[in-house]
C-alpha cells in the first residue's frame, strides 16, 4: 500500500496579503468617492470616476481570491 504526503503552501501569508490589498483598494475607493464630492467641474471628474471604477471591479475579484484559499 503506497501513502502520497502532500504539503500545502501556507495560506496565512496569502490571506494576509489578500486582507491588506482589499483594504488598501477599498480605501482607494473612499478617496476617489470623497474626490467626487469636492470636485469643482466636470473634467476633473473622470479620475476619481475611473478610480472608482477600478476598485470596485478589484475588490469582488479579490474577495473571490480570498474565498477560494480557504
């Protein structure tokens, strides 16, 4: 009878890196929200949109990441 030993990489580092990342980017989208409500004309505008944009794709897939290693 063969037994196979199988070593799993630790998932504490990766969490923990998937954890700072959804913060970080969830902060980044506090920002570019709060750069919205002070911004004065429209072209000033699309940054803080297309940041929002980005983060808000970013953190779902993130989230699914983090779901996944456990």
């Amino acid at each position: 009878m063969e037994s196979r030993i199988t070593f799993y990489p630790p998932k504490q580092a990766s969490t923990i890196v998937h954890i700072l990342m959804i913060l970080i980017f969830s902060a980044g989208c506090g920002w570019g929200i709060w750069g919205i409500s002070t911004v004065q004309m429209a072209p000033q505008l699309l940054p803080y949109l297309a940041l929002i944009g980005l983060f808000l794709v970013t953190v779902p897939y993130l989230i699914y990441h983090l779901y996944a290693l456990h």
